[in-house]
C-alpha cells in the first residue's frame, strides 16, 4: 500500500479557496481611478479549462509534499552481530554406521552433515566459520556470512583429511584463537565430538575457561550411543563428562545425542539458544514515489505559464 511520510502537508489542500473567501481588504488604501477610464473594458471570461489544470497542479504539489511511497520487502537480512564456529571432530570413529535414517543405516559424519548443513544454511544474518579437527586441527572455512560456501565445506568435509586421532582441544583452541578478536557482540563454539581427547596439547576443559574469560560461549555435542561414564570400556565410547565440563566451564550447555532423532532435537535447541536470524522479517525498504506528483505540478506549471503568453 502507498503510504505518505509527511500526511499532515495534506490539510493544505483547501488553502487556495481559503484566501479566496477571505474578505477583500484591497480596496483600503487603494488607488482611485475615475469610472470613464475602464468604460470601453471587456471584462475577460473566466477559462474554466485554466482553473482547472491550476487545482490538478496544486493538489500534485501537495501530494508530492506529503511524501508518498511504497514500503517493499527484500530478501536482505540485517547482521545479527553473532559469530559462531563450529568444531567438528573427523576422527575415524566418525566412519562407524550406528544412526539409522529412514530405517537405514548411516556414518556418524553423515548424520552430522544432514543436519549441520541445514542449521548452517538457514544462519543468513550470523558469521559462520568452520574448524576440522582430527590428529590436528584446521579452518576449513574463515569466519564469514557467506552461510551457503560454509556449508559446502560441510558436506564436503572427509574422514583422514586432518588424522584419525582426536584432539578436542585443539580444535575448540584454534575456534576461539579466531573469535577471541572479533568486535561481534556475541561469539560462540560449537563443538562436536565422539571420542576422547587424545591428541590435544593442553586440557580441553582449560581452553574452556579461557573460552570464558574472552566472552566466547562454548555449547558441546557428545555424539555416539556410548560413553565413557555409562560404556567406560567401550572401544568408540564418547568422553560425555569432559564435553559437560567444557560447556559448564565456557557458559555454555552440552547435548548427548545418541541417534539421529537426538541429533535432530539437538538442532532444534540450538536454534533456540542462538536465535535464527532467518526467523526475523525482512527488511523493508520504502521507494519514494513523490517525484510522480512533482513531475505532474511541474508540467501543469509550464503549461499554465505558456497559455498566459
């Protein structure tokens, strides 16, 4: 719908009939000229055609005055002021077929890909960076809006580009050596895991605090249907309680997904705790029309002005 920024310019409308019914006072003080003088006088007719392109010119002047425009939608999203990283662990117990989708069976990575991508996709508006971790870890993808290359990397991400081993520390280290700079007002690590620290070079539950002390959230994922409290002799069994303690340590909560539905959930939570900002209107954006009526008084103006001569 067109809406006018200035609505009150409208109350000018009946100015002009205003002034004309005010009571003449030109005849105080005026100039007195004897009756003879204007007895051979043809009092000119009034052009009704003139009169009216005068008030079609006046209303267009005071329409375009009062602002008229049209508030669109576009897809543009404002900047949410968030950066997140996410630490996926590509460890080789990430190969193991132990979640079902569709009744069939499906790797760990697989899962994690399913329903990585699509929470990375829907991020428009959050900064999003991608670390990989195994024997060592690496930044697959720089901090970033582009959401869509990020999950590409996702997707594209394999078992042995980085080792089989899984150092949990250093991956949640070289997260938060790249968010602990960064001038956004919120910075948060998603770390994903689903074996134990054997290969960091310091303790994971210390980089946690130092998480904290930078302001950088930390939410963990411990991913497998075994863990050391419950499994403690399980061979892939997923070191749940220091995953706990890394988020408790970096104010952030921890998750134990043990199959594709808590996978799913977990997302969702996610999405909760930092805010979709896909899930915001649109911008909208208001495209001024004013120079329409603009345009119309100015060629009535011309034309009023090439009769008179």
């Amino acid at each position: 719908m067109i809406s006018l920024a200035q609505p009150l310019m409208l109350l000018c409308l009946p100015l002009p009939i205003v002034i004309r019914l005010l009571p003449a006072s030109a005849a105080q003080g005026g100039l007195a000229v004897p009756d003879h003088i204007f007895a051979n006088v043809t009092p000119q007719r009034r052009d009704g055609n003139r009169w009216l392109l005068a008030t079609l010119g006046w209303v267009s002047l005071i329409v375009a005055l009062a602002g008229p425009g049209i508030d669109r939608p576009t897809p543009l999203q404002t900047a949410s002021g968030r950066d997140i990283v996410l630490a996926l662990d590509m460890s080789g117990s990430m190969e193991k077929t132990d979640f079902r989708l569709d009744g069939q069976p499906i790797s760990r990575l697989d899962a994690v890909k399913r329903v990585a991508t699509r929470f990375v996709a829907a991020r428009n508006g959050d900064r999003i960076g991608l670390v990989i971790f195994g024997d060592r870890a690496y930044f697959a993808q720089p901090v970033t809006f582009d959401v869509d290359s990020v999950a590409r990397a996702i997707d594209e991400a394999q078992i042995g580009i980085s080792g089989k081993s899984t150092a949990i520390s250093d991956g949640l280290g070289l997260a938060l050596s790249r968010l602990a700079d960064s001038p956004a007002s919120t910075r948060v690590i998603v770390l994903l895991s689903d074996g134990i620290d054997t290969a960091g070079k310091v303790d994971a539950v210390d980089a946690a605090t130092l998480a904290a002390n930078h302001g950088v959230r930390v939410h963990t994922i411990a991913l497998g249907p075994d863990d050391l409290e419950s499994q403690p002799k399980s061979r892939d069994a997923v070191d749940a309680g220091t995953l706990r303690r890394i988020a408790e340590a970096a104010g952030g909560t921890s998750f134990r997904v043990r199959g594709m539905d808590d996978l799913v959930r977990m997302a969702a939570t996610l999405d909760q705790l930092e805010p979709n900002p896909s899930e915001r209107p649109p911008l909208r954006i208001r495209q001024s029309l004013w120079m329409w009526p603009a345009a119309v008084s100015l060629l009535i103006l011309l034309v009023l002005a090439w009769r008179r001569e």
